[in-house]
C-alpha cells in the first residue's frame, strides 16, 4: 500500500488538551512510517485546508512538538468558520477535497464539535461522490460537553476541574470575611446552551449547605423571586452565598439574562455578562455587599489544573483517530465510552459521524436537584471522575513551559482560493 | 519567667497564603512550651478580640492545623473593620486589652497590612500607658504589596503568579482564533491604588511583542486616544491585543474608570468593573470582536497555584513575628529584606511599626514603561523571583484538601461589649 499524508485540523473554541491530542495523532502517525508519510497540520483550522495553507509538522522541533501535551490553546491555530450545506457550499468542500488531492493527503482530521463533525461528515460525502480516497475522521473536543455518544467530551473536564476549584477557592475566601464584607459572590462560567460547566462547579461542595449555594443553569428558566429568596436563605444559614451562573441563564421569555438589562448612556446594550446581571438583583433586592467574577477564557485555557483523566482521554482520541484512519474507516469518530465510574474506566468506540453531527447533547434532567439550584447525586458520580487527577506542565522562572510553533508553510500547488 | 498565652488575628483582604503564616505561628508557638501556654486566635479578626470571642487553637485536630499551610482564605475569619484614632476608639483599644489581660495573653500577633499595622502600633501604645505587659507584633499580608519597609508583602507573590499564567494562557487561547474571532482580550485585575498586579502580568512575555500587549496601571492617567491606537497597533502586529487593565485605573479628572461609565436603566451607576468599559471602548472605537475576564476573588484565592518563594515568605514572618514577641520585642514587624534576586534570597529584619503604620508604598516609576503600557527590566527584576516555584496542595478526588476548622471559642471571662 502506497505511503499518503495525513492532515489534521483544530476548530472552533480551543481547550487546554486540544494539543495533547494533536501531539497524540502526530505521535501515532510517526508509528506508522510505512503507512503515513507526512503530517500536515491546517493553519487556522478549515481556513487553511481551503487556503491550501498547511503547516509541515517535520520543521517543528521534537520538543516542541512533545510541549504540545502542556499547552494550552490550539498551537496550530483554530477558527469560526462554519461551512453551510452541501447545495450552499459545495465549492468549500470541493476545495478541501482538491487540496487534500494535490498534497497526496488520504487522512484527514477534524478536531472539534458538532459543526466540525458535521463539516467532516459532508467532506467524506462528497469525497466520495468525487471518487477520491479521503479517510474523515472527526476528533471530539468541546468543553460545552455537548457531543452526541461519546461520554465526555475532551476538554471538558479540565474546565470542570478550574470551575469547581475556583469555586471552593473563592468561597473560601468570601467565608472568612462575609461578617463585614462580601456576603453574596456571583461567578458566571461558560456554557451557553447547556448547564455542564454550572453543574461542574457542584463538585466545590458535598452538600447543600455547601458552596456553591446557588447554581444558576441555562436549563431552568430564571425565577427573580425564587432566586432572591434562596440567596436570603443561603446568607441566614451560613453567612455568605456563593452563586455559579452559567452564561446562558434565561428568563420566562427566553431572553438571555445578559442581554436583559441595561443601556449605556448611549443606549447600546449593556455589555456585561451574567454575572454583574445577577450581582446587581442581589444589590437591588438584598442590598448584601457583593463582589463577581467573570472567568471567561481563563477557565477553557487552564492548563495548569488540567485534569489527569481530560488529558488521558484527549490523547487516546488522538491517537484513535489515526488508528480508525489507517483502518479505512472514513465518516466516523472515536467516542469515549465508560465502563465504571470509580475508578474511571472508559474504552474507545467508534460512532458514525452522522449520529454526532447536529445533534446536542443536552445535560440529563435528573442531573439538576429538584428545587432547580444545585446537582443531584447522579450528576455528581458522571462528574466526579471526569476532574480527577492532575497533569501540571514542567515550569521555569516560575511559569508554565508553554510552547509556540514555527508554523512553516509547504509550498502550495494550486491557485489562490479566497474564502472570505 | 511565667508562662504566658498568645492571640493571633487575621485582618483584612485574605490572601492565598495567609494561613500558611498562621500555621507557621501555631507551630512555632508550640516548640515554646515554656514561655507560651496556649494559642489563641481572635474570630473574625480584631472583631473576635474585641468581642473576646477566641478560638481555642488546642481544640482544632493537629493535621487540621497543618493543612492551614495549603488552604485559601483566612481560617480564623477576618474582619473589614478599622479602628480610628486613639481619641475616637479609645475605649476598643482598651477593651483588646482587657482581653488579653483577662486572658493571660502577653502576645498579640495581628497578621495584615497597613491599617492593621497601625492598629497594632495604637495597642503598643495603649498597652504601654495602661502599664499591661502586651508584646504587639504586626505580621505582614497583603495581595496589594503596598507596605513600606519589606521587599514583598506576603500574599502578593501567588496572585503575581496566577496573574501572570493566566495572562499567558487566555492569550494563547486568543491566539489560536484571532484571525476568524475574538481579537482582543481584557483581563481585569485588583489592585485600587498601585499597579503591582498589574505589572505582574508582564511576567506573561518576555518582550514587547509578547502578551500582555498593553498594561494599563493605575499610576498612569488613562489617555483613550492612545490606548486605543496601541490596541489597533497591537492587533496589526500580532493579530490580536491582550489588555490586562488594574480595577483602579483612573482618567485625567481623577474619576475611576469603572466608575466613568454608563447608568442602568434605573439610572444606577453601572455594576461592571473597569473589564468592561475598556472592553466596551475598543468595541465602540475599533469594532474588532472582544473579550473579557474579571478575576476578582478567584486571583487571591487560587491557592492551587500558589507561588512557593510566596508560601515560603509567607511562613517565615510568621515563625519571626512569633520569636520577635519571646524576645520581648514591642511595637514591630518582621519584614522582608532582599538580598539577592536570581535566586532570590532574603532574610528577615525587624522594623518599627511606626514605620509602616500609614505608609503606603507605590510602584517606583522606573517600573513602568515610557510609554505606559508595560514593565520594564526593573520591574522584572523585581517580580520575576516572587512568582518562583509551585507549591501545590494535595488532592483528593481530584479537589485540593482544603481546610475548615471548628473554630471553638473559649469561656468569656469579662462582660459583653457591643462592637456594632
């Protein structure tokens, strides 16, 4: 069997172990040199599958390369760029498919979440249609945790372990000074559909008087009157209240807290988030002294409480991928599948990617406690093993051993396609 | 020489490190039995000495104590709560007195920054014309490195470092999607009156390509024209601009800029901190796609990532403020001298309280860049060795062990006294 080249590509919302599992394909694809000639890595995701912009992964140092498992962000660059329907778009996936010819690349990775997957499912339709060879895997990542099949999605667990820490952490410092200062701590985490970052933070507290008092998902509709009344309770109870607020939070009308408020003084919408949304009902109903965190990106970029078990499961999607290509799979995705809760177990399967694509896997009802506010057991005992163990990188002068790539171009071969 | 018994109080913001420093007064309490009896600690800082509501440190389980070394926040509860003057508050400075005389407690230790050092530097002198044999240590702590006399404040060099890893990890993040996404990235962080923190997340590059590309301090009055001409400079160059910006950053009339801002629909002032007017700036003057961050609580709590040059300054003031009180010594504080800065090594001197008391020390302007967006070698210099060395707490379950005490106080001895 003739030698071909491998392309993988990272997309949409980067995490802290999307490069441990690039390292684990580029890793797994120089085990089989007899198979895989050149890796080729897209630069800014699909943009440089349709640019023909492809990073040779042969100029890269090998340490470098190794770095990648500690790294966070995606170190080939990633993109927004969602490519629409076949009818609609056919020239892209045409292009990607032409590009993937041109360069001898038979493999082809997409590293991302349910557009990604559905990109790939498309590619490998239309790859055949055209009659050319082109093994699309889809590789799963999100910290959303919204894919289809698989257990979990790689990435989320490290923003579930940054969460439910910072979430003890924070509290533990409102606790020691809420007699005279801070009563009610707001922290709004991502999750803009779907409530498992919030629900993460759970893990902060082994029961209900524990913090986090309050969690606010994106599932339950927001209740002022309910929510100020259990703040009240939480302050009575035990001094202070930690609230956890996912993004997504709506009200009756299903309109975006965050886009429920205020104007400026030049009547643009106001920016803030959630979270000073839901400080300021506290300050106008309770008038408690608060103080809130917005975490943003710092809570999908914390390489340094990644998870042990989101690194694991990351790396094996990596290097599963790889395997199920040079196996001539092609339109399927390697998912994680548990086998025991305690201690986490879990083994690779594969699912087709028309059973991924576009289908959102929200978080089961039974996962969210009956008065709306916190996690159930059995949201506890998903959640628990997906935040154990730590992975820290290496350090030096006291920082984090991060690394940044070369990113050097091959040569293109075909003309200039402009995407946009 | 009899022996006599010793009350240790918290006061103020808590830092990461601050029981680490109480851990370090218990255990260096304990090797001398023959001078002190027991440990007490004030509840909620100088409000538990006021009230005589004392913690009995004997009663709290010995690992207990010793996992205070690896727990955020302030175990013995801390208190916003300054005494005024010796005219106004007289009768409280007496009444800690009181305490401690029906208590037996010869030394007071009172672990915080400058308003408690002038507390404690008031008690000496209350103590002293009253004729009670009161040993009054201040202990430093504070995240915002703003004592006189010390080379660092101990507290300051763990938010340093969590400042300046998650600077480098958001950019990273940016990076990877700034060419279809979000281009530039604000990261809000404390510090009301000096940029120290601020100018911790410097420490995230090397140059001044590097992120964070614009710092914007306190001390330097915010210019929006410019600031917004290195924000559009700086996503030419690198693609993207991350803004780290100090929540005490003022404009030419002296106003707050997070206060600058906008009224909500019911014409309150805006909630939202600084983060999201700078934010709000670049999307009302350059349009490029934005994010933000507020750190708040979670910067000064993140134990899990704590600096161990911080942990270790952080332990040894409390061992010294503990021989400083044997040696008979009154009215002082153990401070850090440096003595070297790669490696970085220190030892401890004594200072007068009077000498810090009300002293508040700003960043030396040679810190700051000409042009006012970023740190120069000095700084570096400086900085750099704080952030030194991890420390990291046990895990459990993939959560730090973190520690609550049962915090029993002991039999009151005098009548009750109302402090508000």
């Amino acid at each position: 069997m003739p030698r071909a080249n491998l392309l993988y590509a990272q997309s949409g919302g980067v995490t802290a172990t999307i490069n441990a599992t690039a390292a684990a394909v580029i890793e797994t694809a120089a085990k089989h040199p007899s198979r895989i000639d050149r890796v080729y890595a897209a630069k800014n995701g699909i943009l440089g599958a349709l640019r023909e912009e492809l990073i040779d992964v042969r100029l890269e140092r090998p340490d470098a390369l190794r770095a990648l498992k500690h790294t966070p962000g995606g170190a080939f660059g990633s993109c927004r760029f969602k490519l629409k329907s076949l009818e609609q778009d056919r020239p892209h996936y045409e292009r990607v498919v032409a590009v993937c010819a041109a360069h001898n690349i038979k493999y082809f990775l997409y590293n991302g979440g349910n557009d990604s997957a559905d990109t790939t499912h498309k590619l490998a339709q239309i790859a055949q249609q055209l009659g050319v060879e082109l093994h699309c895997i889809g590789v799963p990542k999100t910290i959303d945790n919204d894919l289809a099949v698989t257990d979990v999605c790689p990435g989320f667990g490290s923003v579930a372990k940054y969460i439910a820490i910072s979430t003890l952490e924070a509290s533990l410092d409102v606790m020691s000074m809420a007699e005279s200062s801070t009563k009610v701590f707001v922290l709004e985490v991502m999750g803009r559909h779907a409530g498992w970052i919030a629900a993460a933070a759970g893990l902060a507290g082994k029961s209900e008087n524990d913090p986090p008092h309050i969690i606010l998902f994106p599932e339950v509709v927001f209740d002022r009157a309910r929510f100020v009344a259990a703040v009240k309770d939480a302050v009575t109870r035990a001094g202070y209240c930690t609230v956890v607020v996912s993004e997504g939070l709506k009200d009756a009308s299903g309109k975006f807290l965050a886009e429920a408020g205020t104007k400026d003084a030049f009547g643009h919408a106001q920016l803030g988030g959630v979270g000073p949304a839901i400080a300021e009902i506290v300050r106008a109903e309770l008038g408690y002294k608060f103080h809130w965190a917005v975490a943003d990106y710092l809570q999908r970029s914390a390489r340094h409480i990644a998870s042990r078990t989101d690194l694991l499961v990351s790396s094996k999607v990596g290097e599963a991928a790889v395997k199920l290509a040079l196996d001539g799979q092609n339109d399927v995705m390697p998912v994680i599948k548990r086998l025991s809760d305690r201690p986490y177990k879990f083994r690779i399967e594969v699912a087709a990617l028309a059973d991924i694509a576009n289908h959102e896997r929200k978080m089961p009802a039974n996962f969210i406690r009956e008065d709306g506010f916190g996690i159930t057991a059995a949201a506890r005992r998903y959640l628990a093993p997906l935040i154990e163990g730590e992975a820290y990188p290496p350090y030096k002068d006291g920082m984090p051993g991060y690394v940044q790539l070369k990113r050097r171009l091959i040569a293109k071969k075909l003309p200039e396609y402009l995407v946009k």
